[in-house]
C-alpha cells in the first residue's frame, strides 16, 4: 500500500536537525585533530566536484553526488585513519571529518541524496526551482 505523496509523513526537519548535530560533532573533532582550519576550508567543497558528473545525465550525476555525499566512504576512511594508522593517518581523518562536515552541512541546507528523476528531488523534498514549482501547483 502507498501513501499518497499529501500524506506522507515530513522528515526533513528531524534530519535536517540531525544533520545539525553531526556537523557540530565533526567540528568538535576536528578542532581536537590539532589540524589547520585553512586545510578545513580548502577541502571544504571537495565533494561538490561530483556535481559535474550531471553533465553525462541525471543517472550518473545522482550515482556520483550520492557516492560522495553519503557517509559511509568518510567514516570508513575515518576508521581506517583512527583505528589502523595507514599512511598519514592524522591527515586522513582531518580529512574523513572535513567530509563529514561538508555531507552534514549540505544536509542541515536541505541538500540531501538525489534522485536519478533530477538534480531537485532528494530525500529530504524539492530544492531549488522544483520546490517553489510544487508549492505553487
């Protein structure tokens, strides 16, 4: 059985607020990681370069931002860092926590995963265009 789409519940402010809290948790850690800040803001938008990927089409723009906005590559590189000490392990986790940092903020912005239908649709609800479109209809 589907829930008409009027019905249906409205989480985006519980995860938006969710979100919230993992940013401030990230930042927390970050600051405790003795890293530069200036590091922080030039990894900052990193993860957005995956939004090129919408130039090849609405499938592989929302397999590539979702692969890059979700937060499993980020805690398992952060794991990694923290638990196995590979390579530069401090660098790696200031950068698994900018990461998180960044997923985080785009969430607490409403910007959650995307759908292939297109760039405005993610599971949070519309962005952009689309949102003011569906509230006027």
């Amino acid at each position: 059985m589907s829930v008409p789409a009027t019905t249906a519940p409205n989480w985006s402010p519980l995860l938006r607020a969710e979100a919230a809290c993992v940013l401030a948790a990230a930042l927390f850690a970050y600051a405790h990681t003795g890293a530069s800040w200036g590091w922080f803001a030039a990894l900052f938008l990193l993860p957005d370069i995956a939004l090129l990927a919408y130039v090849v089409g609405p499938l592989c723009g929302a397999f590539c931002y979702n692969a890059c906005h979700s937060y499993i590559a980020p805690l398992l590189l952060g794991v990694m860092a923290y638990g196995y000490g590979y390579g530069d392990a401090p660098f790696a986790l200031s950068v698994a926590l900018v990461w998180v940092a960044h997923i985080a903020f785009d969430r607490v912005l409403g910007y959650g995963l995307k759908s292939r239908q297109g760039f405005a649709v993610t599971h949070l609800g519309l962005i952009g265009h689309a949102k003011a479109l569906a509230a006027h209809a």
